[in-house]
C-alpha cells in the first residue's frame, strides 16, 4: 500500500548541516527534502545565542519530505538514535494526493 505521510523536523540552526548531511546520506528512505530557515516562538523554544534573545525567537530550520509510512517510521527510528538529546521536533501529517506537474498528461 503507497500510503505517503509528510515528515516534518524542526532543529535548532545550528543542527542545520549536521541534519541534511545525514538526510542526504539515507538513500534508501529518502530521496529529497525542502528546507527553510524559521523562527520559534513560545516557552519551549531554546534561545542559544545572544541575538536570538534580544529578538525572542530561536533561529530553527525547518525540513520537510513526503515518505512512504513505513519508511517515515524507519527513518523516524533511525533520528532517534542519531540525534539523541538534540531537541528535534517532529511531526507526521498524512498526504492524499502526491505527484509531479511536469507536462499536459500530469
């Protein structure tokens, strides 16, 4: 069953290279992802640096990537393990409809 879900992780920014060095590198769940930069707000976010207190907000990236379910689970299990301790935030959302528009037949 292709049952797709979007994964959605939060990091501090500081995680930035770190995290997409190691999305790149599972090939065998994922095979692309978009990011952004953010800005957490609220009494959990983790205000690190100096400028980040003044502006009361969190300098965070944001990631997300369409996934088969099964394979958001793997992976889910996988950043568990690897990024133990690091405060990622996460979230699963199901997806009806996933495709490419790409030509007159799309």
């Amino acid at each position: 069953m292709n049952v797709f879900v979007c994964l959605t992780l939060i990091a501090p920014r500081s995680l930035r290279d770190e995290l997409f060095d190691y999305l790149s590198g599972q090939e065998d769940i994922v095979s692309g992802f978009t990011a952004s930069e953010a800005a957490g707000h609220g009494r959990d976010a983790k205000l690190q640096t100096p400028a980040e207190r003044v502006r009361g907000e969190a300098e965070e990236v944001l990631v997300r990537m369409i996934l088969r379910e099964p394979d958001a689970t793997r992976l889910l299990d996988r950043l568990k393990e690897a990024f133990a301790g690091s405060r990622l935030v996460y979230w699963l959302m199901p997806v009806t409809q996933f495709g490419l528009i790409d030509g007159p037949e799309s």
